[in-house]
C-alpha cells in the first residue's frame, strides 16, 4: 500500500507539470491571435486612449510571462478571473455547463462499454467467423465517420425526416439521445477490439483450458475466467478515455446546440475572451490527469503484475 501512496504521489507531481506546461502552451498561441477580446467588443468609435486604458485594467498589456504568473497565482486562489466579454466569473460559467457536458460523454463511455464489450466477447468467441467480421466491420465503419458529419446526418434521418427526436438544445431525455449516439457509435470500435484481442488472448492460456477439461461448460468459462480477466485492459482505459471524450465533445456540442462546454470554448475562442478559455482548460486539463491516475490504480489493484511492476518502479 506504501508503494502505490508512493506511486500516486509521483504521478501527481507529473502531472502537475503536465497542466502547467498545457496552459503555458496555450497561453502562448492566444498570444499569438490578431488584436485582443477588448478590441473585439469595443465599439470602432471608442478611442484608442480608452481601449488603451480597459487593456491595462485588465493586464493584457503587460509581457505575456506576467500575464501567466497572475493567472497561475489566482488560480491556486480558486479565483479563475473573470470573463472579459460577459463580465461574469469563469468559475460560474463553467460550472454551469460542465454538469452538461459530464452527462453526454459519461453517458456516451457507458453505452460504449455496455454495447462495445458484449459484442466483442461474441467476435472473439465466433473468431473469423461470418459475425466476427460483421460485428468488427459494422463498428470501424461508425469509427471512420467524422463525428461532426455523422451528427447532421443522424439529425436528417431522425430529426428532419422522421421527426421523432429534437436536434438541437436540451429539453430532457429525447434530446440527449442523439448527441450521445453521435459520440458514442465513433467510439465503440476502440473498446470492442481491445475487448475483442484481450479474450483471444486469455483463451489461449492454460486456466482456461484447465476449467474446460474440469467440464465447466461453455458460458461460465467465458463468464467466470475469460470475460473477467479480459476485462482488466478495458477497465483501464474507460478511464483514459474519459477526457478524450470531453475533449472530442467540443465540437459535437456546437452541432447540436448543446448546453455544455463546447459551445462556450467555441464562443470564447473566436472572442479571444483568454480568461475563459484558459479556465477550460485547466479544468480538461486536471480532468485528464485525474483519470490517467485513476486508470492506474484501478489497473494496480485488477492486476497483480503491475502491483509488482510499480512496487519495482518506486524502488
């Protein structure tokens, strides 16, 4: 238990590096943007002594390291500025959508797992059979589809012509079914291939081969010994997948006028608002590396082998 504190604690340091280096990076190429979100939001009639004066109170004409070294400093605060187009505090305009955005892609990654790995025990299970090849053909084609062009299509069928399911905003169960369709089909082939590689693998060793030859039938082997040690691999990277997934749900968002982050990233980078942008970010930012620690542990405490490889890394 001491190794994986140990362990927990170093990747945390890691990973507070990463966030640092992910917003400095990012600090960097706003800067890079023509003009500033004081010029984009003043009137042309408004003189320059006065644009000049608004971009010292709020610090944009200080060198760009300054900049970052007042952000940084706020935000260990718990203060992430305040948006300079609308006025109202980062913290509070994130939070208001990010409830959003946690319930389309937490939604999407379960329907992935509960559809995805199913349907990868059976192709394994069926290998290079007729549905093997259907079950692994159907899912790499959702995959090779763009999701912005998949989303106006299911949005033409479902929306348009059938008319049975709203396109564009929240207004309650229906209209969460075809932004999580849109992010969820892309996203089943990933896990029903590892799915699908991890139970031919474990097929092939000897406990399953012993529980055979004990007259377990067919079901409860797969069950009870394969399925449960394939899952080990999947388990983990439900977790890695997780800010990838609200990463990939920026633009899904703008197509379907969804009340979460995406919209608001979208708004406020063609804005240059910098303060609200950098906060969403961060908070994607502190997402991805809370779910690669949480992917360990869960992957250490699965997996004996790594339990040792970590207890020999600490060392």
């Amino acid at each position: 238990m001491n190794d994986m504190i140990e362990y927990i604690v170093k990747r945390l340091f890691a990973g507070i590096f990463v966030i640092l280096a992910v917003t400095a990076l990012l600090f960097g190429i706003m800067q890079l943007m023509p003009g500033d979100a004081i010029q984009l939001v003043s009137s042309p009639r408004v003189p320059a002594e006065r644009i000049a004066e608004l971009r010292a109170i709020w610090g944009l004409d200080k060198p760009v390291y300054i900049q970052y070294f007042y952000w940084i400093s706020r935000i260990m605060q718990g203060d992430f500025g305040t948006s300079i187009v609308s006025g109202q505090k980062v913290l509070t305009l994130v939070m208001e959508r990010l409830p959003y955005t946690l319930m389309l892609t937490g939604g999407a990654l379960l329907v992935q797992y509960i559809v995805a790995i199913p349907l990868g025990l059976i192709a394994a299970n069926r290998k290079n059979s007729f549905l093997d090849h259907s079950i692994v053909a159907f899912t790499i084609g959702f995959w090779s589809i763009p999701p912005f062009w998949l989303g106006i299509l299911l949005m033409i069928i479902f929306g348009v012509w059938l008319k049975v399911l709203p396109i564009s905003g929240y207004s309650g169960f229906k209209s969460v079914i075809l932004p999580l369709m849109t992010i969820s089909l892309p996203g089943l082939a990933g896990v029903l291939r590892l799915t699908r590689s991890d139970v031919l693998e474990v097929l092939r060793e000897k406990h399953v081969e012993t529980a055979y030859a004990k007259g377990m039938n067919k079901s409860s082997v797969l069950v009870r010994h394969v399925l449960r040690n394939a899952l080990i691999p999947v388990s983990v990277m439900f977790f890695l997948n997780l800010p990838w997934t609200i990463g990939g749900s920026v633009v899904i968002e703008t197509v379907f006028a969804w009340p979460g982050i995406g919209p608001l990233l979208w708004k406020s980078i063609t804005s240059q608002d910098f303060p609200v942008v950098q906060g969403i970010v961060f908070i994607i930012a502190i997402l991805t590396v809370v779910s690669n620690i949480l992917g360990d542990i869960v992957a250490a405490f699965l997996d004996p082998r790594v339990r040792q490889e970590l207890k020999g890394e600490v060392i």
